[in-house]
C-alpha cells in the first residue's frame, strides 16, 4: 500500500500571495491512486455545485479551509519519506553560522593589520 495526499489549489489565491490558497491533505494508504480519488469524492464537504453560473463549481469544506472553490486538485503518491532530525540541522547551521562570522572577523582583522603595516613601515 502506498500513502496518497490530496494537494488543494484554490488557483488565485486568497491574496494573491505566493502558494496562499493551497492546502495538503493526507487521504490515507491505498492500493491505488483510483482508490484514493474515489476516497476524495466521498470525503465529507467535498462536493460540487450545480449552479451554471459558477466559474469553479468544486468546493470542499474541510477543517479550517472554509468553503472554499477549487481550480485544481491534484492526487500526489508518497513513495518515500525522510524524518528530518532538526536538532541535527540546528547544530549545523549554528557550526556553519559561528564559521562564517569567524571568516568575516579574520577578514577585518586582516584589513586592519594591513592598514596598520602601510602606516607603521614607512
């Protein structure tokens, strides 16, 4: 069985930000991507209005997404995953940080003992 997500677009957005509209949802492991849509299509507030007047007749009232209208909906397969052990990445990005600010104290350091020999030698 593999892990199926359903990724929610709501196309333009909510303020017309960068991926605002979007929403991921987990459907669950099935045999199949078909057993995942038929999973979608029965999801409690995902339904479809019947109003020829609506531009985008897919809705879904789920959780905190509010009823919502949808452009697109796209059914993503999970095969394979990765725990990230953050505190690891932490610990990372303070060494490559505290290396980073050591170059740049060297680097001033430098100039200033350059400065300070071209003013001293003479």
């Amino acid at each position: 069985m593999k892990e199926y997500y359903a990724l929610l677009d709501q196309g333009s957005g909510c303020d017309y930000t960068i991926d605002c509209g979007k929403k991921l949802i987990r459907l669950g492991k099935f045999n199949s991507i078909d057993e995942a849509v038929v999973k979608l299509k029965n999801m409690e507030g995902f339904y479809y209005n019947f109003d020829e007047n609506i531009s985008d007749p897919y809705y879904l009232n789920y959780s905190n997404y509010n009823e919502t209208s949808l452009d697109n909906v796209k059914i993503l397969e999970c095969t394979n995953t990765l725990d990230l052990d953050l505190d690891e990445m932490s610990k990372e990005f303070k060494e490559a940080e505290m290396l980073h600010n050591q170059k740049m104290k060297e680097n001033e350091d430098r100039k200033l003992y350059e400065s300070l020999k071209k003013r001293f030698e003479k």
